[in-house]
C-alpha cells in the first residue's frame, strides 16, 4: 500500500483563497492494512463465531511535509469529500506526493478530483437513470462506512460492521441493481423475515423500538444504535409490531452518484 501525502489543498473562492484544513470533511475513508476477512477468535452467544476485526481504516491525518505545508497522509485507496456546496468555490488546487516509506523506484501517487453535481433528496432520477451513472465501487464503500449514511452501524459486509440488521456480504448475488435501489429508497416496503420492528410502550409511557431479541421475559429489544434494551413484562403496557423498518431514508442523505456508487459497492462485494 502507497503511504501519500496530499498537499496544499486549497479553494479559491469569490472572497479569496482557503484552505482545506479550514473545513471539516463530511466523509473520510483510507484503506489499511490488514485488509483481509478477520480471523475467528472464540464463541459469542448463541454458539457463533466471533471474529476478531482488525481496523477496517486508517483515519486520513493532518501532517506537515518537509517544506512546512500542511498536508493529509492516506495509505491505499482513499476517498475525502467536503462539502463546498456554500463555498461559491471555482477551483481547486491540490498536490500529491508519495510518502516517506513507499521505497519502490518509479512509485506514484495517482488521484483524481470530481464535483459532485448529481441531485439530491426527492430530485433523485428513477431506477433507470440511476443504473446509467458512472459509479464507484471505493466511493460507495467510503459511503457505506460513513457516519453521514451509518450504513456500516448496522449491517455487515465482508465481516466488518454491525450486527443489528441483516448481513450484506453476499446481496449482489441475491438481488438486481434495481431491486437494491428499491431496497434503499423504499426502506418500508419490505421488511426481512426476522429484522421486523417491534415498539414496547411501557408502563411510565415509554416507547422503545427495536429488533425484538427474546419474546421471553423480559422481552428484549435491540435499537438502531445497538443498545440491548431488556423490559420486565409487568412493566409493558403494550407490545405492536412496527410497520417501519429502522433504516433511515436514505434518499435524503445520498446524491445520485454516491447512491449508485453504494449500490456497485454491494454488488462487488460479495464476489
């Protein structure tokens, strides 16, 4: 994996010039090493293997290259993205550079920049125009582990994410192109057998939703964030099955390009 630097990364905008530095990204993802499947380490509950994951990312960092300019250090595939949408920006200048320990001769760093423009929210084009785009499979996978989306809070892909909806390795396999960016847009219309939401109104007047764990006593839920909430049957009200899934609408949170990037993450995944 090349170690490389980006330098002076700087905007050139209606009131001047600014740095890059001066404003936080939205996403930020950087291959590390190992990047492998994790190796199993022991038995978890319910008699499965429990994997011991390595980082799945090496945070991007603020370095300073030997002639003082502040730079960001990435090793392998990288993918950063600002938003610069209020920026009123015209251009971007940015150098890269390989790091101190590449050590192969005629080692480069290769990079490429691209303005997203694609539309957002509900002026995302239907199924067939979305299918058309240029995706990325490394900018959907930067998408799908991003805190933005939190695609990977949830779900598993080759081992690394959550485990609180279903397993996401093998869904190119089972499913289209199409059919995924209607799993995605419409998150409610089909719920997997097993990952439906359950809301338990307690007697205080608390509602908790969750994947229902155990009918048992107590009953246990597992919400969106992971959190195992365990709830005595003498103090539930009443328990009804949700009619929503606990995904979050993904339409209002993608471009077109990072939705269909998403998708050709998913389908390369597995393979």
């Amino acid at each position: 994996l090349v170690d490389a630097i980006w330098v002076a990364r700087t905007l050139t905008t209606n009131g001047g010039e600014l740095s890059l530095r001066e404003v936080p990204w939205i996403m930020a993802f950087s291959d590390a090493p190992p990047t492998g499947p994790p190796a199993p380490s022991g038995k978890q509950a319910g008699g499965k293997t429990k994997m011991d994951r390595p980082p799945l990312t090496n945070s991007p960092g603020f370095v300073t290259n030997s002639a003082g300019q502040a730079a960001i250090r990435v090793r392998g595939r990288a993918v950063i993205a600002y938003d610069i949408s209020t920026l009123n920006a015209t251009r971007l200048s940015v150098q890269g550079q390989v790091g101190s320990d590449a050590g192969k001769p005629g080692e480069a760093v290769r990079f490429s920049i691209y303005v997203d423009g694609t539309p957002a929210g509900s002026a995302i084009p239907p199924v067939t125009e979305l299918a058309q785009i240029d995706a990325s499979a490394t900018l959907g996978r930067a998408v799908f582990h991003s805190g933005r989306v939190g695609c990977g809070k949830c779900h598993l892909v080759g081992g690394y994410g959550g485990e609180i909806g279903p397993d996401l390795t093998h869904i190119g396999r089972k499913h289209s192109a199409a059919a995924l960016y209607e799993d995605i847009l419409m998150p409610h219309a089909a719920l997997a057998t097993g990952f439906e939401t359950m809301n338990v109104l307690t007697a205080d007047g608390k509602v908790i939703s969750g994947l229902q764990v155990s009918a048992g006593n107590p009953v246990v839920l597992k919400d969106a964030t992971g959190v195992i909430h365990s709830i005595d049957r003498e103090e539930i009200e009443e328990i009804m099955a949700g009619r929503t899934s606990l995904m979050p609408e993904l339409r209002n949170l993608l471009t077109a390009n990072e939705l269909a990037s998403l998708i050709a993450f998913l389908q390369s995944a597995g393979q």
